[in-house]
C-alpha cells in the first residue's frame, strides 16, 4: 500500500518514515465476512492494517461495495471483525463507546425529542446533570448556526438542518474519535458545501480526529488530510494519500483538480462523479 505525500507543485511520490502525531486508531489485519441469504460466503474486507493519528481527517474513499462503511462499522463497534482487531485509544472495540460519535447518512435522529433533546441525549445517558447537559446541547447547536430551532422536532427541519442536529448531538459528549457515513450524500450541493465548510470548521477547532465515508472524490480532497483507496471484491486499501494543500482550498485550483483526477484514475473512474 503506497504512502503518497500530495503538495501543491507535485505528483505524489512514496513516502518514507512514520506518523508525526501518536496513532489513535490501530486497525490490525482486519478481514469481515459474511453469508447471503444463499448460502455463499462474501468477503466484505481482506487484511487491512492501519493507524490513524489523533487530529487527522482521514477520508474513506471508494465506488459502492467496496467496504468503506464495513470498515467504519468495526472502528464504531457495530460489526465485529471476521479476523484481525481494531483498537482505539489503545484498547480493543468491543462495542459503541461514548469516545467514538457517530454520524449516519439517514440523521438517524429520534423523533419524539427536539432538536436540543436529541443532541442532549448522549449527555442524559452519560449521566450529566440537567442544567450542564442543556448548556452543552445549546452551545452545540450554536455552533451548527441552529440557535433558532431547539425546539422544533426533526419532522419540521429541512434535511441539512437535521444533518447538522445529528453532528451536534455527535460532538455533545466531545468524543475523541468523529465517525461519518456519507452524512452530506443525500443533500443538495450547496448544503453539502456548507456542511462541508462548518465540519471542516469545528474539526480544525478541536482537534478531534474524524473518520469520514466518502464516495465523491472532490470532497475528500476539499475535508481530508489524509485519504484512503479502497477496491472492492474483497475491499482492500490501495492507496494511502496525505494531502498537503493549504486551507482554505479551492476547488477550482489546478492542485485541486489534478489530485482530483489522481484519484479518479486510482479508482477507476473518469470524468466527473
């Protein structure tokens, strides 16, 4: 698996050495199988090994099928690994933990509570005291530029309003770990570039290491400092790639572009997603 360091003026070229920042997570030849409803065995993953370092935005990126939500599942304690283990913060993943949020492409939020009940409940079910928990769950849609709809239910949100409820609760109980299934696939392009901008945002803000699912290749480059390729048939890493361009980047820049079709051909797509 080639280490690619991507700077403005180059194509990447192999890296030598290792992490700058300590590694938080540590994925040790991990392999996940599963049965059809046939009978026939599938292969969904197949011996990836990784580290992580605390403070990266690393970007799972990949055509459908190709394990990235699979992957993403077993950091988050979903899915147990078929071979291989997964650590996070030094310890194995045996289950959801508060130090890993989650974030889902659905919102996934709870109906029956508002918009501060559903980011105030991890802190309920982490015991924090009342008044503490509604601060905290203020504070969080404040920052999503929700100030206005701490009580409106999710059914009178729009979808990127939910999205950014379903962000804040994740970030309400300041996980060390930020995990992302496509949360901005089923959005229109001027909300996904907001959400996009306001993640990156808090992100570069706190220092909280985000694990992100991706198919759209122009969004990883804009979120990632990192970016991992997988293929699928049994899903695989092919290309690890640490991206040095400057922020605020553009994405009509010929660095932008050129990574872009970099990672087009590694994926074997062409022209435009």
């Amino acid at each position: 698996m080639p280490l690619a360091s991507w700077r403005a003026e180059e194509r990447p070229v192999v890296a030598s050495g290792t992490q700058a920042v300590p590694a938080l997570i540590d994925i040790n030849g991990v392999s996940h199988s599963y049965r059809s409803a046939g009978g026939q065995n599938h292969a969904a993953l197949a011996e990836v090994s990784l580290t992580i370092g605390a403070g990266e935005f690393v970007c799972l990126l990949g055509p459908s099928g190709c394990g990235k939500t699979t992957l993403l599942n077993m950091i988050a304690g979903f899915l147990t690994p078929t071979h291989g283990e997964v650590r996070v913060g030094g310890e194995v993943v045996r289950g959801p933990g508060p130090e890993r949020g989650v974030v889902f492409q659905d919102y996934s939020l709870f109906g029956w509570l508002t918009a501060l009940g559903n980011v105030a409940f991890g802190l309920r079910m982490a015991g924090v005291p009342r008044a503490l928990r509604r601060r905290k769950a203020e504070e969080g849609l404040r920052a999503m530029g929700l100030e206005g709809v701490a009580g409106r239910y999710p059914f009178e949100l729009s979808g990127g309003m939910k999205q950014r409820v379903a962000i804040a609760r994740a970030l309400a109980t300041e996980p060390q770990v930020l995990l992302a299934d496509e949360p901005f696939a089923a959005l229109d392009a001027m909300t996904r570039a907001s959400l996009q901008a306001q993640l990156l945002d808090i992100q570069q803000r706190s220092g909280t290491t985000v694990v992100f699912v991706t198919h759209n290749i122009a969004e990883a480059v804009f979120l990632g400092s990192r970016i991992l390729v997988m293929s699928a048939h049994p899903g695989r890493v092919v290309e690890d790639v640490r991206i040095d361009l400057p922020r605020p980047r553009r994405r009509t820049s010929t660095p932008f572009n050129a990574l872009y079709e970099h990672l087009s051909r590694a994926i074997g797509l062409e022209g435009d997603e």
